[in-house]
C-alpha cells in the first residue's frame, strides 16, 4: 500500500501566486522528500526533511513536517511557469530507509 | 541526470514476448531501483538492488525479474510481457550515504500489444 498521497490531485494557479500542497502518510518515518517531475521525464529531488524537523527552506521552496498528524506540505512561492509539473512526497517505508514509497502526486500548472 | 541511461526509450511488443530494460549508471552507486509509474498510481517499486547480485523484491514485482552481474547495469526482465505491464519505466540510483535522496533516469516507455 502507497504510504504518501497528495492533495489537491492537480493545481492551477497564476504567476506570481503561492502553491500550497500536501502530503500524508500512514507510518513512523525517517525522513519525508519531495520531487518534482516535468513531463516526459524523469524525478528530480527537490528538498529532503527529517524526522525531527518541523520546517526547512530552499529558495522559493517551504517544507514543513508534522509527524504526529503525519502529514507535510511543500509551498512554492510567487510561482512561475517553470514551476509547472507534477510533485510528489516520498517517504521512507517502515522496513528500512533503502526504498522509498511514494505518492500519486500533485500536478501544478502556472499560467503565465 | 548523475550519469543514468535507460535502454530503449521506447518499445512496443506483443503480449507474451520477453522483454528487457537496461539502466546505466556512471557513478558506481550501490544502491539501484526499478519503478513503473502508471497514471492514479504515483511511481511503484518493482525490484530494487543493494549490490552485484543482490536484489530484492518492492511493491509490485509480479511478472518480474532483474539481474545485476556489474555494478553499473541494473537489468529489468519481463519473461512474458502482458498488458497490464505497459507502463512507464523508471530507474534510480541512490548514494545512500545518510538518506536515500534517489536520482532517476530518463525512463523507458513501454507499449504491450
């Protein structure tokens, strides 16, 4: 069974705007990821937060974790259309931190 | 990309036909993976591999099977493929140093007829 599932299914918003979406998931974890993934390609890993964080910041990206509603959000700030892709939450499963589990993904598209 | 290719990028077969995937990792990264990604479905664990010669099953590895005989080829079997295998195919390395941060490949697009 998929441990992470996103909400909102798909996104769309103006340039400029925040995209707010979210992750959760059903067991003790280590760490929680987020990648985003453009059309025809493969993952890319975009931020990585541990267990005993609450929040952490890359450029435009905000991810916050709490594990006891086990749940994460990744926001992007003032979007652009670059930003336009598919995210997905991925954690690490219960029977150890080699695999991962990952989400059915949130696709956001920004309109120029 | 950190150095993964994947062979072929597209195939099309017929239902019942063995079929084979290559990754191609540059690296010589211990820790190798094989997901298919399926729409409503999110990218899914078939087999992953820990070193040469050893791997282990993940979610959905029925109707699969891998090899790993170097450290920079992770093979991909489907002994005969069917339909419900048509999916994109995606590979990932791990440098596994303290948190499995994955880098995938390009994919392999795979129609079974």
């Amino acid at each position: 069974s998929q441990q992470g599932e996103e909400d909102p299914q798909a996104l769309s918003i103006q340039e400029g705007e925040n995209a707010t979406m979210n992750c959760s998931y059903k067991t003790s974890i280590n760490n929680l990821q987020w990648y985003r993934q453009n059309s025809g390609r493969g993952l890319v890993h975009l931020i990585l937060i541990r267990s005993n964080e609450r929040e952490k910041h890359s450029g435009r990206l905000r991810v916050t974790l709490d594990t006891s509603k086990k749940s994460s959000s990744l926001l992007i700030t003032a979007s652009r259309a670059a930003d336009t892709a598919s995210y997905f939450c991925a954690t690490d499963s219960n029977t150890g931190f080699q695999k991962l589990v990952f989400g059915t993904g949130t696709r956001l598209l920004v309109s120029p | 990309d950190a150095g993964i290719t994947q062979s072929p990028r597209h195939k099309v077969t017929e239902t019942g036909t063995p079929v084979t995937l290559r990754c191609h990792q540059t690296e010589n990264h211990r820790y190798m993976y094989w997901y298919r990604q399926d729409p409503g479905h999110g990218l899914r664990l078939i087999h992953y591999s820990y070193g040469v010669k050893d791997t282990d099953k993940g979610e959905v590895s029925d109707g699969y099977s891998v090899s790993r005989s170097k450290t920079e080829d992770f093979l991909l079997t489907l002994e005969s493929a069917t339909s419900s295998q048509t999916s994109v195919y995606f590979c990932a390395i791990s440098r596994q140093r303290e948190y499995n941060e994955q880098f995938f490949g390009p994919g392999t697009r795979l129609t079974v007829l």
